[in-house]
C-alpha cells in the first residue's frame, strides 16, 4: 500500500525553528525581512535548511543572507 504525505511550505515559524535548530538563533536582525518574505512566496522547509546548513559545516557564509537571497530570487521569478 502506498501513503502520501502532503507536507506544507515553510511559514515564519518553522523557519524560526530552522534557525534554533540550525543556527542557535532565537531572533536576528534579519528576521523581519525573512518573515515578509516567506509570506510573498513558497519555499519547502528542506530548502530553508539546505540553506542554513552551510554555517554547521563552517564555511565564512552568513546563512541567514543566504535565505534571504534565495527568498529574493523566489519573489523575482514569481513577479517576472
């Protein structure tokens, strides 16, 4: 028997929990921008994570810029 799962995209609050998880973040400067954007477009909780991850294998990358940046890129494809 197959199951499906339908799983939601991630709103603000799950992505605070990426952070915690992630990041040791309870709040940061670039929250807001972040929270405004993930209610202007989709993005699975798996690419918010890909996307926080680069700092847990140390590399000099601000992880919160680059959801940011991804979330950007998301809100310009969906406005072209």
């Amino acid at each position: 028997m197959d199951q499906h799962i339908e799983l939601s995209y991630c709103g603000f609050e799950g992505f605070k929990v990426l952070a915690r998880n992630y990041l040791q973040f309870e709040e940061h400067e670039l929250f807001g921008r972040i929270q405004r954007l993930l209610e202007e477009t989709k993005m699975t909780p798996a690419d918010v994570a890909e996307n926080l991850m680069p700092k847990l294998r140390g590399e000099d990358k601000e992880s919160t810029d680059g959801v940011v940046k991804v979330k950007e890129n998301g809100v310009a494809e969906k406005c072209a």
